[in-house]
C-alpha cells in the first residue's frame, strides 16, 4: 500500500469517525481521560508534598495536572489517523512557549505529566502506572530527605581590617566560606556562605553585636549552590 492509498484510507476513516461514533470508542476516550486525571492529580500532589524550592507555586502544579489530560487528549487524536496526526504535528511544531522554569527540578515533574499523558492516550495503563510509581519512589527518595544541615548566605557591612578579623573569629566553629569582599569608601562587605543548624545560629547576633559593624544581613538558600 502506498502513502497516498494510506493517506485517503486515513480520510474517509476520519469521517466514519465523524459520522458514527462506537460505544467502544466512547468507552475507550472515558478510561483513558479518567486514567489521566487520577495519575496526574497524583502528580501534582507529590509535586505539592516534596517540592523544596524557595516559593510554591500552586498554578504550576495545576499546571501539570492539566497537562497530563491534554497530552492524552492529543495522543487519542493523533492515533485515529495519519491526516490528524499531521495536522497536530504541524500546528504544535509553531508554537513557542516563553515560561521561565525557576526550579530546575520542575522539568522532570512537567516532563512526568508529558510523558504520562502519552502513554495513558496510547493505552499503556500497565507501563503508566509502573512509571509513576517508580517516579513517586525516586522523588521521595530524593526530595523527600531532610537535611540536618541548612545552607545560609551572610552579608556583612563593616568598618575596619580588626572588625573583620573579629567576624572571622566568631566563625571559627562554623563551617563557612568566604565569597566576595568588597572595598568601598573605608567601608568593607563581605559575603559568606555558611552551614550550620538551624538550632545554632547565635553567632549572628554576637557578629551583629560587634564594635564596627555596621549592617548584618542573613538569608537561608534553599537553591543549587557550588562549594
């Protein structure tokens, strides 16, 4: 059979389709868009309990719910016939999407969503469900780990080598490292990363409390970082 008797068989199909819709279909369509609800809300609530980012954003998790159900959506389109399946390779293929990811991990919880509308509109229910438990094992595992540890940033404006010798003293017990120094004016600045517990960060008011110091500012960072 050559492309162009594949081509019109597709055509009159597609208006067959049309025309007179089975109980079957109508059966198939309802399982496979129910199937992509169910594991996409469970995506987004695994989205929800283990993301460890700086701010939660509740739109992006909706967001990969309803991706899920359209990815299905177009997976049962596109498997119906060689002409639809065209037409949304060539519509897709001009969109352009501008969004920022802020968090890098949230290329694999959108790229689950795709992946899994995929293969819930091909009806792959059994190799959905083994992904998505493997997946929600892997996030758990990864994300779902507390560390005993926090990773800190300080910026500290002070006047004076002696009151810097003195800040790096009170650091002494304290794991940290020192990023930038800035010299401007007499007045210097001096950023630090440090890691500690969250249950012993009284050297930050002894640093503040300092002779020569003159503003103090402490931040956790819950971002990538690179010793």
């Amino acid at each position: 059979m050559s492309i162009r008797d594949i081509i019109k068989k597709s055509v009159l199909e597609a208006e067959n389709f049309s025309s007179a819709i089975s109980m079957n279909t109508i059966l198939n369509i309802v399982i496979n868009m129910a199937m992509a609800v169910l594991i996409g809300y469970l995506i987004y609530r695994m989205y929800r309990k283990f993301y460890n980012g700086v701010i939660y954003s509740r739109t992006y998790g909706l967001t990969l719910m309803g991706m899920t159900i359209l990815t299905c959506m177009v997976t049962l389109a596109i498997s119906t016939n060689i002409v639809i399946s065209l037409g949304m390779v060539g519509a897709l293929s001009i969109v352009r999407y501008r969004t920022a990811i802020k968090e890098p991990v949230d290329l694999l919880y959108m790229f689950w969503a795709i992946t899994t509308g995929i293969t819930v509109g091909a009806g792959m229910y059994l190799l959905a469900l083994t992904g998505f438990v493997v997946m929600a094992v892997f996030v758990a595992v990864t994300f779902g780990a507390k560390s005993s540890t926090s990773v800190y940033i300080m910026v500290v404006r002070y006047i004076g080598d002696e009151t810097g010798d003195n800040i790096i003293r009170e650091l002494s017990r304290i794991h940290h490292t020192i990023k930038s120094k800035i010299y401007k004016n007499g007045v210097q600045e001096m950023t630090l990363q440090i890691t500690c517990n969250e249950n012993k960060l009284v050297f930050v008011e002894q640093i503040r409390e300092l002779k020569g110091v003159e503003q103090l500012s402490f931040v956790k960072y819950n971002g990538e970082y690179h010793g």
